[in-house]
C-alpha cells in the first residue's frame, strides 16, 4: 500500500493506492483553468475540422 498527503489550496488531500491491483481511492483537487483549456482546445480542433470539410465540398 503506498500513501501519499499533500497541501493544495489551503486544504490537505490524502490518497491510497494498492501496489497490488493499483486501485487509487481518495479525492484530489481540479484545476478550472486546465479543465476549460482543455474544453477550449477540444472545440478548437472540431471547428478547424469541420472548417476543413466544408471548404473541401
């Protein structure tokens, strides 16, 4: 069993895992900007596709 704790944002987080199966339990905190960057980017890349297809037709 490996465990880890840490500090984020002024709150302590603490995560399991088991070496054997490498099941992970516990919560770890999200990042808004890496979660609407990511967002940003998927929509970016379907709209130069589709851009790409209708200038093809």
């Amino acid at each position: 069993m490996w465990t880890a704790g840490y500090r984020h944002g002024g709150e302590a987080w603490h995560v399991l895992i088991s070496a054997t199966t490498g099941q992970v339990v516990g919560r770890r905190p999200y990042s808004a900007w890496k979660i609407a960057s990511l967002v940003g980017s998927v929509l970016a890349v379907v709209a130069v596709l589709i851009g790409a297809i209708v200038v093809s037709r």
